[in-house]
C-alpha cells in the first residue's frame, strides 16, 4: 500500500472537471458579508470596543469585491454562457 505522501506526490486519477459557477452570484455574497461586517467593526470602532483598523479590512475586503464584480460582469465565463449541446437534425431527403 502506498504511503499518503506518495499518492499526493504522484496521483492514480486525474483530477474531476471544474464545477461551473455564477461568479458574480459568488461575489455580490461575498461582498455583502463584507458590508455587513463594515456596519458592525465600524459601530464597534465608534464606540472604542474594537479599533478602527479592523473596520479599514472591512472597507478593503467590500471595495475589492466590488472591483471583483465589476470585473466578472466584464469578462463572463465563455462556457457558462454557452447554450447547451444539442444534435443538430439532419435534412431529410
């Protein structure tokens, strides 16, 4: 039996197909974590529990999701896009 190490090194099955996802979907949620964790550092910070640098990831983490989305509704997935392959019929003569 081979050791574990050994398999990471050299794998007996290839690796599965990527799973297609809506990358946008997966950014306005990210980004709406963020957000949601900016109103709380910040009310925190305003208050001295928490300082206010915590509140500055917040506000970086937001910003570049929503650099992230803008980027993922310039460029779409090419194969997300694609319409499903269907057989084309053949003229009957």
């Amino acid at each position: 039996m081979p050791s574990s190490l050994s398999s990471l090194w050299k794998p007996t099955r290839s690796a599965p197909p990527p799973v297609a996802i809506d990358l946008a979907r997966v950014l306005v949620a990210g980004t709406a974590v963020w957000g949601l964790a900016l109103v709380v550092t910040a009310a925190l910070a305003a208050m001295g529990e928490v300082p206010w640098d915590a509140a500055w990831v917040c506000a970086t983490g937001a910003v570049l999701g929503l650099l992230g989305l803008r980027w993922a509704r310039k460029h779409p997935d090419p194969a997300a896009q694609a319409p499903a392959s269907t057989p084309t019929p053949t003229p009957k003569v």
